[in-house]
C-alpha cells in the first residue's frame, strides 16, 4: 500500500465520508461492545468495488486498539493457509476477508465452529481411522467484504450478526472527499474543481482519489500548488475522461453494443472476449457502473443498451471522441 494511500484513509468513524446509515449504526454497535468488554460481532459488508468497505474494516480495528489482518479468499487455498491465519490472531483482533465469496468451500465449512464458538475443528484422515482435532481461537471480529452477496451460501451468511449494504456516493459526498485529500497533499482546490473531479469518480472513492492523484502530477507539472480548470480539461482530455465520467474502456462496450452487436443482448462472457478483460472486471468495474448510470439493462437473454445508451453512442460516434 503506498503512503498516499495511508494518507487518504480516515483512522476515525468521525472523519469517514459517506455512508452514514452504517456508520451511524456501527457507532452503536462498536460503544455497546466495548461497554461489554467483547469484541464486535462478525459482520458482513457487501456492495460494488471501491466505496469504503475496507476502510471501514481499518476503522473498526482502530476503535478498538487493535490489529487487522487483512487477507484475500482466493488466497486462502489449503486449510494449512486458514489455520495459520487464524493461529495468530490475539484477542480482539480484525480478520478482514476480501472477495469472501470466492472461498473456497471446504475452508467454509471449516469457518463455521470458529465464527459461532472460536472452536477451530479439524478432522484428519487416514487409511486406518479418522481424527478430530480441536483447537481455541483467541476471541476476534471476523469481517468479510463482496462485491456478489447472492454467491455466498446462506449458512455462511447466517454466522454473520451484522450485515451492511454499501452504495455508490453522492457527487456531493466525493467533492468532500476530493477537498481534503487535495489539501492533505499540500496542494489547494476550488469547489467548482472538486465537483468537476467528483463527475468523473464513477460515484466511488478510490477512483476519486486515484483520479486527484494523477491530476495533482499534471498540476506538479504545471509548476504549480493549485488544481486549476485549465489542469483539470488538460488531464481529462489525456486521461481519456469525457464530461459525463465515462472513459475508454466503458466508450468500447458500449460501442460494442451499438455497433458490433446492433444492440442484440449479449452475454458478460461475449463483452469480456472482445474487450479483453475478464469477466469479474466487467461485471464489477464496468458493467455495474453503466447499469447503475442507465447506459445498459440486464436482461434474462443478456445486457442490452438502454435508450440513453444509444444516445451515448450516437454522440460518441458523431464526435468521433474516442
């Protein structure tokens, strides 16, 4: 991780920006278990790519002066990997889970004692018997995070005493975000600017702060400490950003749609072979953006262009901008 990115993320609840239902509520739940002098309930997080849940994992560990481990589900490929995860956690530390969803079943199943009674039960087998091994896990927060809560199977779901539901932030909400990390880099930004950075985060903040950190290079470039109109047009017109937040690689789908397929519903599958990436980054990074946006609609036969899609293309190809 590098240090902009330490920079940018809030160590507090009072200082995370944006969704404020799970925030409010995880002030309630963090105070009563400190009251009770016990670690947090598990907790699930789900929604799209780069709104704030892993932040908020940071946060949680941070109110309670502990330590987090932070790990990815298909890493996690032998059960040798989990137990040695889990052996070294101490009391009241955070495990947090990215891409749960992905887990691999075996080791889910092995989860479920040691989410309900810190029992880690291990059965080994061999030709002559069969073994169960106990082991005590030290009391700690499990937290998992998805993009695609329909994956994960309900008994999982069900081990989880708190579950949250992030959505895409407001224009307004990114604007904030964009102003003090601008002024945590030592560089200064007008609203109007923010706004103008904040249009084009496609709703969420990492891309928000991975955009300011580009345009603070092109205003470094410019000899400059202040992130001006003139920078931003320079920068989005080089980053291939157009007025309404849409960049290349969301411009190829839809001209894919459009032109290739003459707006016939196609499969992820089909999109991805032609686009070039894999299918989870479409359906996570692009296809949930543009669907959320109204450009595409999921249908049972495929994803198809919505009218405001069409148009989209019509003014892409009239202008010829990408």
């Amino acid at each position: 991780m590098s240090e902009t990115n330490n920079l940018f993320r809030p160590n507090l609840l009072s200082d995370f920006v944006g969704q404020d239902e799970i925030v409010n509520k995880l002030k309630i739940y963090i105070y009563s278990a400190k009251e009770r002098n016990e670690t947090l309930d598990h907790t699930l997080f789900y929604g799209p790519p780069g709104v704030g849940k892993t932040s908020l994992a940071f946060i949680i560990a941070h109110e309670f002066n502990s330590k987090i481990k932070v790990v990815s589900a298909p890493t996690l490929k032998t059960i040798g990997d989990l137990v040695g995860i889990l052996s070294i956690l101490d009391p009241g530390d955070v495990l947090f889970v990215d891409e749960i969803h992905r887990l691999d079943k075996s080791l889910e199943e092995i989860l479920y004692s040691v989410l309900e009674d810190f029992k880690l039960n291990i059965t080994f087998k061999n030709s002559e018997q069969v073994k169960l091994v106990n082991f005590d896990i030290s009391p700690f927060t499990f937290i998992g995070a998805t993009t695609q809560i329909a994956l994960i199977s309900s008994p999982l779901r069900d081990r989880f005493g708190i579950t949250f539901k992030f959505d895409y932030y407001t224009v307004e909400e990114i604007s904030k975000i964009i102003r003090e990390n601008t002024i945590k880099m030592g560089f200064s930004i007008d609203n109007s600017e923010a706004i103008e950075i904040a249009k084009r985060s496609r709703k969420t903040p990492r891309i928000a702060n991975n955009l300011l950190k580009r345009i603070v290079d092109f205003t470094i470039y410019e000899n400059s400490k202040k992130i001006t109109k003139q920078i931003l047009n320079n920068a989005f017109a080089m980053l291939k950003i157009d007025k309404d937040g849409l960049r290349k690689e969301d411009i190829d789908i839809l001209k894919l749609m459009f032109k290739k397929f003459k707006n016939v519903p196609i499969s992820l599958e089909v999109i991805a072979s032609y686009i070039g990436e894999n299918v989870n980054n479409i359906r996570d990074v692009y296809e949930s953006y543009l669907v959320n946006e109204g450009y595409i609609e999921r249908t049972k036969r495929g994803r198809m262009l919505t009218l405001k899609g069409i148009k989209k293309c019509e003014e892409v190809l009239l202008n010829d901008d990408f």
